[in-house]
C-alpha cells in the first residue's frame, strides 16, 4: 500500500519532559517524511531541553537528563527540523491535540515562523478511535498483526504510525487514499489555534472558546474590550495562540482602512 500523495507528508512522533503544550520541551523528535513517488526519509534527533526532565516521565520514554545534556537544544535544530516539513503536510498519532502545538511552541520559541494555514494534518489516532477505539500498540497488533516492540521511543512509535495508517486505509472502503480526506476525517472540532482557545462558528469566523467571552466573536471583543487584548498577550497562554490573536487583530485593522 502506498499513499496517494499530491505533496510529502512528515509523520513524526515527539517525547518530552512533560505534557503542558506551553511549558514543557521536546527531548526527542523524530520525523518520516514520505514524498508521493513512495520515497521515505527517516531523521531522529535527541534534544537537550534545558530543563529537567521528571523521573516519572523518564520511567515512560526512557530519556534521562544524562542522556540528553551534550545534546544540541531545540533552538539549535529548529532550521533544521524546519527546512525538514516546511513543504509537507503532518501526520501523527495524537498529533493534532499533542504534537503539532508543541513543536510549533518550540518552532515558535527558536524564532521560526510555524503555521498550519496551508498545510493538512492526519491525526492516525482520531481515524483509529472513531474505527475502534483503541491505543497505538493495540492499533498496531489490531491492523499490522506485529507487536510494537519499543513502544514510547520516538522512532517505533512513528514508523508504526505510518504502519498502521497504510493498513486503515486498506482495510476500510470508506477511507480515501488522499491527504486532504485523512485531515479532515483525523479532524475534530474546528479550531484557529492548536490549542483551542479560538473556534470557528458555524460561520466560520474567529470566536473565544473559553472564559466569559466564550462564543463571543473575537473581533468584537477586542473591539469593544481593547484591554483584553493586552491581557491575553501577557497572560500564560500558547504562543500559537498569541500569533492566531495577533493575526486576527491586524486583519481587523486593515479591514478598517480599506
């Protein structure tokens, strides 16, 4: 099985020191990036996160701060990783809850622009729960028929990924071999930003998800309430959701002066 790919799509799996999108780091990524004509190329870096990385997270992943202190930090890999997917789609196993917001918070903290606008994003997770509800090692055995042997190292975890996303789409008729397909049936809700503090409406314009301005249009309340606007900057939230914020209030801005 091979997929039907009008443009290179990365499956990369990421290990941590943590699981707060905008306060822990990347220890380990790594990335298989798969063209349409079938090529793979397969890359694993280690990553000295600056920060300690707990013992019950260490017991899960295996990565211990010994491990990872002569290591190149995030900063110093991040053209690299960059110039890796920047003409690719993502795909990933939990990947659009995870690890798509974490690697743009890093992108983002090392000074490299990162967004979604005109890419896709296959979550193989999503496609696997709402086809049997089961976790990567299970959805491993379950349509590979291997047992995921290394299971929590980046490397294993993302080449059966890939695996097991090659054998839903043969296994179900009703899952198109394309890209586009997979995003939007790996998709959940609608959201601007990763983490989903910004939805869409039913309209499909910019709204809060949270607080007391829950459902509220984004462009209203800035409007109306300039001050929350500064708050939010300042306040302990996502990167990415700084930059969807920031984006939202510039283009309001032109808007005006047309």
């Amino acid at each position: 099985m091979q997929l039907n790919l009008t443009r290179p799509i990365c499956f990369f799996d990421l290990e941590t020191t943590g699981v707060n999108i905008s306060k822990d780091r990347i220890v380990e990524i790594s990335i298989l990036k798969v063209f349409p004509d079938g090529k793979e190329v397969n890359k694993t870096w280690l990553v000295n996160p600056e920060m300690d990385i707990p013992k019950e997270v260490t017991e899960i992943h295996g990565i211990t701060n010994e491990k990872v202190a002569n290591e190149p930090t995030f900063k110093e890999l991040a053209k690299e990783i960059h110039n890796m997917v920047k003409d690719s789609d993502l795909g990933g196993f939990n990947s659009n809850r995870f690890d798509i917001p974490l690697l743009a918070e890093e992108m983002l903290r090392a000074d490299m622009d990162f967004d979604m606008k005109n890419r896709l994003a296959v979550d193989v997770q999503t496609i696997f729960h709402k086809m049997e509800q089961r976790t990567l090692s299970a959805a491993y055995k379950f349509y590979c028929d291997k047992n995921l042997d290394g299971a929590h190292s980046a490397e294993a975890d993302t080449n059966a990924t890939y695996e097991v996303l090659k054998a839903q789409i043969a296994k179900y008729e009703e899952i198109e071999n394309n890209t586009k397909f997979l995003a939007e049936f790996s998709s959940r809700k609608k959201f601007a930003d990763f983490a989903g503090f910004i939805a869409y409406n039913k309209d499909g314009v910019e709204c809060f998800s949270f607080g007391k301005h829950k459902g509220k249009l984004v462009t209203e309340v800035l409007e109306k309430e300039p001050g929350y606007f500064g708050w939010l900057l300042n306040a302990d939230f996502p990167l990415y959701t700084k930059k969807v914020l920031t984006s939202i209030k510039l283009r309001s801005f032109n808007n005006k002066l047309e």
